[in-house]
C-alpha cells in the first residue's frame, strides 16, 4: 500500500467561484510541507478538503493509498490523519486536562504507538500548568498549543494545520514551530502547515507550495539555495 497523503487534480467551487483548480500535492511522513499564499489564495479550502469538511468537485485525496472522497472527517481521524482548523475547535467550556483526554480517548482506539500525555506536556510545558483551567480561558497562544497537543494525542500519522501562527507573537510561533519539527523529526510525522508567510517556514518546512488563485504556482525543496526574497517579490509583490 502506498504511504502518504496525495491530493490529485483538486478542484473546488463555491457556487460559481473557483477556489482552487487541479491541485496536486503530496505529503511523506518525516516532512514538513508548507502550503504558503495570500489570503483568497485557496489555501484553507485545500486542508478543510483533505479533512472531508468541504467536497470537491472532482479530483481525489488518497490517504496511505486508500481514496478518503467519501469518507466523513471521523473516518479520515481513523486513517490517522489529524486537523487542527483556523479556530483551534477546543472545547471552550472543558479544562485543559479534559480537552487533552478527548484526544486521548481518540488515540486509545488505535493500536501502534504515538505521543502519550508526558510527550505534549514536554512538546507544550505551559498546558501542564494550565490542566485544572477552563480552555475557553487561555490565551490565544496556549488555546493553539492545546489544540495542536490534542490533535497528537489521537496518534496521528499525518497533522495538518491550519494557520498555526495566526494571531500569536513571535515566541508562541517559534514554540509551535520547533514543536512540529520535534514530531516531525522525533516520532516521524508528515506534517501540513497552511502560512502566509514565506519567511516564518523557511526554517522549518522541507517543501514550500506556494498557492495563489487556486493552482500551486510554484514549488520548493528547501534548502540555502532559495532566495526567499527573491520569491516574495515575485509571488507576493513583498518588498
């Protein structure tokens, strides 16, 4: 069976609007791929879709060679694909001890090993001081960290992510980002961040897509040949 996630010849409309059009993209596990473009470029429409919250119009997303099109997000969970959204989607009114629970009542189905609770406590110190309170009551940052922590404790293969950076300072990003690479290169994960930025992957992604329109324009090994820049100015008209 073939291991990874492909998405092939994606596209999605909303009503008459195209939002993304014959996309293709692959995810390995061990990488950190970063799907990277302004806002309206289809970025959101194309991680809601691998996670079976929005229905394509043709194309397919295969998930360890098996075709996900018609499978509900609960069952894509269990083909060890795990989501974190724009919105974090914790359980506002839930601790942080509870939150945490529910990914691991979610990890307890599956067989294999994954991160158990002492792993994201490490990966997140702050939740560990943070269990007895309510979710709803954390910071912006630390609700991103809960989110992420409980999405690994369902024993995921694949993690795709959602503008993880999104309204958060600068040490809360850089603690979210060394914490994708420690899964990334510590338990093996394929790991998929949606970003607006260029520059604040470049330090972690293995491949960058860069999304504009709806059709990958452009793609990426990273490595200290790239003049981010340089793509910037082309892609984004960043000065």
């Amino acid at each position: 069976m073939a291991s990874g996630i492909s998405i092939e010849s994606l596209k999605v409309r909303y009503g008459k609007l195209e939002a993304v059009k014959q996309l293709d993209l692959s995810l390995r596990g061990g990488e950190l791929v970063a799907v990277v473009g302004p806002n309206g470029a289809g970025k959101s429409t194309t991680v809601r879709t691998l996670a079976g919250l929005v229905t394509p119009v043709s194309g397919n997303v295969l998930i360890d060679g098996i075709n996900a099109n018609r499978l509900s997000p609960e069952e894509r969970v269990r083909l060890n694909l795990a989501f974190v959204p724009e919105d974090r989607g914790i359980f506002r009114r839930l601790t942080v001890r509870e939150n945490l629970k529910l990914g691991l009542l979610a990890g307890a189905k599956k067989s294999g090993s994954g991160l158990n609770l002492a792993a994201v406590i490490s990966l997140f110190p702050i939740l560990g001081e943070r269990q007895a309170q309510a979710a709803g009551l954390l910071s912006g940052g630390e609700q991103q960290q809960l989110a992420i922590a409980r999405a690994l404790l369902t024993k995921p293969s694949y993690l795709v992510i959602d503008e993880p950076s999104l309204g958060l300072g600068p040490q809360v990003i850089t603690t979210v980002y060394e914490a994708l690479r420690e899964v990334r290169d510590g338990y093996g994960l394929g790991v998929l961040v949606v970003e607006q930025s260029l520059r604040r992957v470049r330090k972690y992604a293995n491949r960058v897509l860069i999304l504009r329109e709806g059709v990958v324009r452009s793609e990426h090994a990273v490595d200290e040949s790239i003049d981010f820049a340089e793509l910037e100015r082309a892609y984004f008209g960043v000065e």
